[in-house]
C-alpha cells in the first residue's frame, strides 16, 4: 500500500493532477448552479418589478 501511495517516486505530480482535477470538476459543477440561482433571483426581481407597475 506505501508502495501505491509512493507513486514508485512520481507520488507528488500523481496526487497533485488528482487534486487539480479534482478541482477542476468542482469548479465545472458548482459555477453553473451558481450562476442558475443568481439568474433565478434576478428574473424573479424582474418580474416583481414589472408586477408593481402594472395599472389595475
């Protein structure tokens, strides 16, 4: 297992492309859902703003 975890001399480069790939996928995952919410806000101010000028 200590052998694995060694990468056979490599273990540094192995783990830290595993890490910033890692990172990567968050990034690709959590920016988007972020984006989604701030849009759903905003078009929902949008709408309430439009709803307030409305004429009965």
């Amino acid at each position: 297992m200590t052998e694995f975890l060694h990468m056979g001399g490599y273990a540094f480069y192995v783990w830290s492309a595993y890490a910033v790939t890692a990172a990567a996928l968050v990034v690709v995952v959590i920016v988007p859902l972020r984006r989604r919410a701030r849009m759903i806000r905003e078009l929902g101010a949008i709408a309430a703003q439009q709803d307030n000028l409305r004429p009965l």
